[in-house]
C-alpha cells in the first residue's frame, strides 16, 4: 500500500478543501483547520454539512429558541451553519470568506462527504474522528472511516480539541474482512 499523501504536501491533489462539519465543537475545529489548509495552500473552501434526516424529524425542525414552531430541517441547518462559518472566519484572520462556500446537503454522511468530493474535485477532506477501539469498530457504522476508506483525496482527521489524528488509527477493519452475519456491515 503507498504511503498516503500529507493534507498539506504541496503534492495533493488541487480544488477545494472540504471541512465535513456538524454543529459542535468538532465541527468547529474542522472548519477551522479547513480554512488554514485552504489558506495556505491558496485554495477554497467548502463547509459541508450532512443533513441526516430520519423518519422521526420528516423534515421539520423545533429549535429550543423558536417555541413550539417547526421548521424545515434544511432552512435551520443553513442559518446554523451560516453561523458556525461566520465564528469560524473571525477566528482565523488568514481565511478568505470571498473563498468559502457553504452547502447543507440531505442524505447519508459516509456516502454524500464522498459524493461531495468528487464532484468538487476536492483536494483534502477534513473530518472529525475519535480513536475506535475493536468492539467499537464492530458495533459502530463509523462515518470517518467510511471517508477515509473510500476518499478521492487525502483526508485529515481532527479530534474534540482540534488535534490533528493518525488516521490509521481510525480505520476500521479492512474491507475484505469478513465477519461473522451478526455483525456484518454493509
């Protein structure tokens, strides 16, 4: 297997740096560190945020904020993450709000983060992650290590305090591991 390219090897591949956020602290310092990789490497970035909806929210939202009124899911997750972009580009003085897109996308997070790359050409895909244990692997439908499996481009995985991660030690079992039906995953 070769060795994977570094997010900011002047040799990744070129287009945007896309930051895969959720609207917590993780999320926060993975747009932070997008618009630093954007910055120096002198590329866009597109805040992305995955809208999973369920069958219990069928589209409509309740903020704590707004009462009892409902709101499309996609309007609020737009104004949250126009919110979490605005935070993220005062507190980075070398980001390019001009270069920074924003996109609320509905759908799985492992598969549409990859959709979303490819079809921006994306260089670097910056995501959140925690270390999996064994059992965690097992039980866990693990987004990060969907991403870093399957990404077209190099991917840095970010934890909760905004440290940069070894993302070997994130990646679930190899795809051509097979386990038991029980804990089969798809």
């Amino acid at each position: 297997m070769p060795e994977p390219i570094s997010p900011l090897d002047p040799a990744a591949p070129p287009g945007p740096v896309v930051a895969a956020v959720r609207f917590d602290e993780v999320g926060r310092h993975c747009l932070r560190q997008a618009l630093r990789a954007a910055a120096h490497q002198h590329r866009p970035a597109i805040a992305l945020h995955i809208l999973h909806e369920t069958a219990r929210t069928a589209g409509l939202y309740r903020r704590h904020d707004d009462g009892d009124v409902l709101r499309p899911n996609l309007d609020v997750a737009a104004e949250l993450l126009t919110g979490l972009t605005a935070e993220a580009l005062a507190d980075e003085p070398e980001a390019r709000g001009d270069a920074l897109r924003q996109l609320v996308v509905p759908g799985l997070p492992k598969q549409r983060i990859i959709e979303v790359a490819r079809l921006t050409h994306a260089g670097l895909i910056v995501i959140g992650g925690r270390p999996l244990t064994g059992l965690d692997r097992l039980l866990r439908r693990d987004v990060t290590g969907a991403v870093l499996r399957r990404a077209p481009c190099p991917v840095m995985v970010v934890d909760a305090a905004g440290n940069r991660l070894d993302p070997r030690h994130l990646r679930p079992l190899p795809p051509n591991h097979t386990l038991p039906p029980a804990v089969e995953t798809t």
